[in-house]
C-alpha cells in the first residue's frame, strides 16, 4: 500500500526540485510579504488552511485592492462550509456582494497545498484574463506554495 503512494510523492517531489534547479528561485525572497498593497495584483488566491489568510482576502475585496479571491481547499474537510460562508466569516454587505457575483470564488477540491496550486492552476487556466496573482498563505507555506 505504501508503495501505490510513494511513486506519485516521488515525481511530485522531482517536479519541485527541478523547478527550483530550473528556475534559480530564491526561497528567502519568496517568503517576504509584499509590503506595498497598491502593488498587489488585482486577482488573490487563499491557500486554504487557516481561517486568518481568508480574513485578509476577505479584507482586500472589502478594502477595493482587489477584484477577485479565489479560496483554494474551501470545504468541510478545511473546517469551510460554502452553504454558510457568508455567515462563517460574518460577510460585509460588499463581500456578500462579491460572493454573489462570483467575484470571491470558492473551490473546494484541494486537500493539501500541492492540491491548492493544482486547483489554483486550472482556475488560472480558464481564466486567461488574469497574469499575476496575489497569494496568501502562511510565511512557512510561502517558499512551498509559491513554486507551484
């Protein structure tokens, strides 16, 4: 049984570490919170895992420095129930707005943070209008998450 999981860890872990070769990325700098809001992108992810990073999603729809959120991982499984996300994270009226004009995005397929960037990736994907996005995870996710 334990060999059915460890081919598919392997070659998860060969793709990050030839990323990494690849790409020359510098883990400290990726780990840095970006200090400038008005140089966020206009689009945010939420690596889903903790309440605090949708929060801080939550807030920059609410502040107008976003456009849109996409919660990565938003199920039950993650303590998120989409039937009452609005009542769960007690929504403003312009969030509740957002939610309902599919401004804030909740998808819940994503267990893990290799799932978040997988789910993360095909939302991206059909969304060819978005270049950049602003992720919001843990700073000990940050280096992680950002590879993928």
């Amino acid at each position: 049984m334990f060999i059915r999981y460890l081919l598919p860890m392997l070659i998860a872990l060969a793709l990050v570490v030839a990323l990494t070769i690849s790409q020359g990325l510098d883990f400290k700098e990726r780990s840095q919170a970006t200090a400038d809001p008005n140089s966020y992108p206009r689009t945010a992810i939420v690596f889903s895992g903790q309440f605090d990073r949708i929060e801080v999603g939550l807030q920059l729809i609410e502040d107008g420095a976003i456009d849109r959120l996409l919660v990565s991982g938003a199920n039950p499984k993650s303590g998120i129930h989409q039937a009452r996300f609005s009542d769960q994270f007690n929504l403003t009226i312009r969030q509740r707005s957002a939610l309902a004009n599919g401004q804030i995005i909740l998808a819940d397929g994503a267990l893990s943070t290799l799932e978040n960037a997988i789910e993360s990736e095909c939302w991206l994907q059909s969304s060819p209008e978005v270049s950049e996005v602003l992720l919001i995870t843990s700073t000990r996710h940050m280096a992680r998450a950002s590879l993928v």
